[in-house]
C-alpha cells in the first residue's frame, strides 16, 4: 500500500512542552520508530505541521531587531529545514540501507483564498489573556483562544497544486521513503507564470490530503495525540468513533480545537478518491491500519460505528 | 557536461549588505539568470554556502532566550530550507517547465577531524574589535579577525561521505535542476551505524568538489564576486591567473581571505579527477566554461597563463 501520514504537532513535541531542539529530538526519536514499522511494510510519504516551530521562529525573528523579521513563507521553509532533517534523520536511523530524503515543498495558494481576510491556523506558543493583547497591539498580530489559552493566528488558504509533484512521484518509484509538504507547504502564488512567496501557513492535514490524492495514495493517516474522534468529547456520554462515512462525519459538529481540519481533510479525501482515511494516535498507526484503533473514515461502514 | 557550482555568500547577499530578507530575494533573482542560462545547456547541481544566513539564525537564537539556542545542525538545516527555497523558487521562475528542486543534504565528517579544535569558519556580521571581545567573553563565541574586521568562527570539518547521494543521483537522471549540500551540508557523525547531528560548519566548496567528485561532473565551478585569483592581490604588481595546474596553483601562498579553501577545493578536485575547475565571478559564469573569464585549473595548460 502506498500510505501518506500527516503528523500532528505532537510528533515532536507534546502539548505544553517547551521547544526546545533536545526535547523533540527525543520526542522524533519515537515517532520515527512508529513511521519505520509502517515503512517496513509500505511505501511511506510523510508531512508534517510546523504550528509550534515556526511559530518559534518568528519569535526570535521579532528578538533580534537589527534585521527586520523574514516573511512566513521563508520561515515556513526554514521549518521545512528543520523538522525535515530530524525526522529524516531518525528514521534514517531505524531503517539502515533505506533511503529517507527531504524535499523542500512549495505549495500554490489562491490569493484571493478567504482565508487572507480571516486568520485562523495558530502557530507559536500559548499566552495569557493579558500577554496576547499586548502582543496584539505591539506587534500587529492577530491572537485568538485557544483552549484555555490565547495565540497568534495566521491566514491558512487551502492547498491547490504541488509544484514538485513530478519529483514527488520520482523519488517514491525508486522506493525512497520521502518527507515532503512540510508545515503544509511554502505558500506560493502564481503570477505571469511566476511563483511568489506569500505569508500564510498551510494545514499540513489538507495538504496531505492533496499529496495523497494527487500520488493516488491508498490510505491517509492523520496522527495526532488523541485515540479517535469521540461524539461529546471530554462528556461523560462521550463515544468514540470506529467508522464512518465522510457523509455522516462531515455534518457532525466538533466545536474549537483542532479536530475540524483533521476531519474536513479526511473527508474530503475519502469522498473524492473511494480510499481509506484514519484519524488517530500517532503510536497505535500499526492498528489504525488493522482497524484496532483510530477513526477510520471510509464508504464501507453503513452510516457509523462506535467502539 | 554534468556542472557542478558552488555560489558564495555573494549570491545571496553583496559583501556588507545588511542580512534583510527582502535584499537576498533581490540579489537571488539575478543569480538565478546566471544559472538559468547554464541549466539550459548543462545538466546543473547547485551547492551554496550559508555564513551570513546561519549566523543570523544563530543571533535571532540567541536573542529569543525563552528557548535554548538549537544546535548549529539544525540551524544548518534550516538555512537549507531558506536559501534552497530562495534559490529554487527564482531558478524555477527563469526555466518554466523545468523541475527544480532541493534535496536536505546531510554530510558524515569525522568527531575526530582536527577542525573541532581550532574554529575557523566565520559565521554571521562583522564585528568592531571591542563588540568581538564582549560576545566572545559572554556568549563564549570563538572570534578571529576578518579583512579591517572580526567574525564569530565556528569548527569547518572536511566532507567525508554525502547521506544522500543515491537520491542526487537519481534526480539528476530525471533532468532536475538539483539543489543539495546547502551550506556544505549538514555535518552528522556515524556512530554505531546510526547518524547523529555535530556543531559545524562544513565549507561549501570542499562539499562541492566532494559532489563534483561522486557524481562525475565534468567542472566544478566556485562562484564569488571576485574575477579570477591573482597572484599580489590588490597591489600594484597583481597578476590575474588565467589558467594553472593544481601542482602550481596548490603551491602558491594566499593569505587570508576566503580564497583559501576555494584554490584547496579546485586544486583537489582536478588532481583527483583530471577534469576542470574555474574559479571566478558569478556573473561571468558562461565565459568561464568558455575559457574567457576566471581562474581555471586544470591539467591541460603548462604550469601557469595569466591575463
């Protein structure tokens, strides 16, 4: 099977740990052994988000005021970098002989996408009430809730085309095992035939999503730090979901967090394609497969089933 | 002819310019009409160096002290995403149709190599003698004198073996334009079978002709914004060299400067391969192949021709 991952944030650092670099070599040290069963069976492509690092970067672009702070898209590519190059590495590590690469990935975006006039994707660390309406003010970002939390947003368009899907495509016939889209993609847009770099950070579940329907990919995994999608989630009538439809899926609601992009991502994907998506935690992905954990999310369930 | 280049810092920024965004943009744009007008006759890999980039990284690091400053790896990493990404986006906007990609690039040298007991490659701005001494006495910073200045130095270990190799190889058999030892590459040391990141940074022109070297390119070409290498440099004697062999040419003495490890790379790289490196200005790039401008080395020229 040919299997794309999208790896939620928690892959490289669990929720509240601080970003520091040796903290989530340790936490990619984990994840990497999870990816590498996976690979050992599978032809593997593997995104990533960026929300906490780049995040990180624009904090130490703001820290350091004799240059003036780079753009997004070249911090989303400095993430690239970076994220790419210690998962690389680590799973390098777990499967010797193996070819493990990191291709950096532009990601064409519409302009005039809506969500330019409405920043939503949260990037960077959490703050205080307080603390998020001075950064407000002093820097001109716009902060939103987070949870209990505040943080800074950023517009997030959708993903539309992959400029380097011929590469993509390439490396994977030569059984590589290929990290690419990282934090979504470097968003670009096109001018005159030109690309251009434009300030945004993509939701890497949506450009996964386009990376595996683009590759033809038979399942997307969407990992993250939760066992499954649950109905009432945190309720004492919460359910988890087994399987489901992306029709019944799609209508149901799940207010705040960051289960909606997961969800709208893994949808779409099944809809469009007839293929298999599974939303769940990033260390059960052997059963995610086998159907012992997660969220599958396919049209082979009549309507939905709970654990 | 398989070309590889090696552009210096002056490709991104001109000597002295401040390290702004948006003046490497400007300054990658007419770069990439150089190698637009190679890449069209040529198959062409790009090596760039990252000293001004890595050492902005390390001072945004070190300014954002909520976090710990990354490792020199991993900021290595990430100035391969950002200058890859400038690079890429702008050779790809000169070339419509053509794939242009780039590839993270780790490099194994040796822990041992005599290089992490004396520093000598300078990172980041130049410093007056006074702010030199401050940042060496708080920050613990190597510095040592560069040109009327002083720069943060940091540990340059020789190229031993590129990680990636067999994936450069393979993109270029698919006519990529092919991005890969950015800033000399990653440095990681083997250990136990197993690869881990270590503080440095590795030349970029050493990383070019060990490229040069495994792919079999017929030149190496190390670009910077000087026209040739002169004997009595900047005195009224100077000779412009326009042909030597690297007997004659390794034998010369160079103080200071950055021309150093660029006469070491091409001296080594024609000796080992018996084929033709030119050092000159990046935008003479079609005359130097041509034998009209730069420096070349090579074994087909008796001892020594200057202009």
């Amino acid at each position: 099977m040919l299997i794309v991952v999208a790896l939620g944030g928690n892959a490289l650092l669990q929720r509240g740990e601080p970003l520091e670099a040796e903290l989530q070599h340790k936490n990619v040290k984990h994840t990497a052994q999870a990816l590498a069963a996976l690979a050992r069976q599978h032809e593997l492509v593997i995104c990533h988000g960026n929300g906490p690092q780049v995040g990180l970067l624009a904090l130490q672009n703001e820290a350091y005021t004799k240059v003036k702070s780079y753009p997004l898209d070249v911090l989303d590519a400095e993430s690239q970098g970076m994220i790419g190059y210690l998962i690389q590495q680590e799973v390098g590590n777990q499967l010797p002989g193996r070819n493990v690469v990191t291709l950096l990935t532009q990601i064409v975006v519409d302009a005039n996408d809506p969500a330019f006039q409405k920043p939503t994707k949260p990037i960077g660390p959490v703050y205080t009430e307080e603390q998020a309406k001075e950064l407000a003010a002093t820097r001109g970002w716009q902060i939103a809730p987070d949870n209990n939390h505040f943080r800074r947003v950023v517009p997030s368009p959708q993903p539309k085309e992959i400029v380097e899907l011929d590469m993509i495509k390439a490396l994977l016939k030569l059984d590589s095992i290929l990290i690419c889209g990282g934090g979504g993609g470097i968003p670009v847009e096109r001018q005159d035939n030109k690309l251009i770099g434009i300030e945004a950070v993509i939701d890497k579940d949506n450009t996964a999503a386009l990376i595996a329907e683009k590759l033809g990919a038979d399942a997307l995994l969407i990992l993250t730090d939760v066992p499954a999608v649950s109905e009432n989630w945190g309720q004492p009538n919460e359910k988890k979901i087994k399987h489901v439809t992306p029709s019944v899926l799609g209508k149901m609601n799940f207010p705040g967090g960051s289960m909606g992009p997961k969800i709208t991502a893994s949808c779409r994907f099944v809809e469009r394609n007839k293929k298999l998506a599974v939303i769940g935690n990033l260390f059960d992905v052997q059963d995610m497969l086998e159907g012992k954990a997660g969220t599958r999310v396919s049209m082979e369930v009549d309507a939905i089933e709970y654990y």
